[in-house]
C-alpha cells in the first residue's frame, strides 16, 4: 500500500472510530455505523466476515445492558 493509500485509509479509520465513539450512547446507532462499516468491508475481495466481531460485541452488549 502507497503512503498516500495509507493515509487516505487512516484517516477514513479514524474518522469512523470518532463516529463509533460518539454514537456510544445510542447502541443502535453504534451497531447501524458498525454493520455499515462490515457491509463495505464484505465487498473487499478475500475478506472474511469473522475479522468483525459483531455478534460477539452485540451479545456481550445486550447482556450487560440486561444486568
């Protein structure tokens, strides 16, 4: 990867964490950000749905919000 991809990607990462970070209060936007971010990542060629933990991070969320 180019250093100008590199950073480019970075930049996109960071800014999609700021998000996620922000819409911690809402889970269901935390979690609408989050199968968007997986539903682009499922189009990259060789990627594999298991690099998202999604349903464990989901589970363990519904589970403590439940406590």
């Amino acid at each position: 990867m180019k250093s100008e991809a590199l950073q480019e990607h970075a930049t996109k990462v960071m800014g999609n964490l700021d998000e996620m970070i922000n819409s911690l209060d809402d889970m269901d936007l935390f979690f609408r950000h989050l199968h968007g971010i997986g539903a682009l990542h499922r189009k990259m060629p060789g990627f594999k749905k298991e690099y998202f933990f999604v349903s464990v991070f989901k589970q363990r969320t519904s589970t403590q919000a439940n406590e």
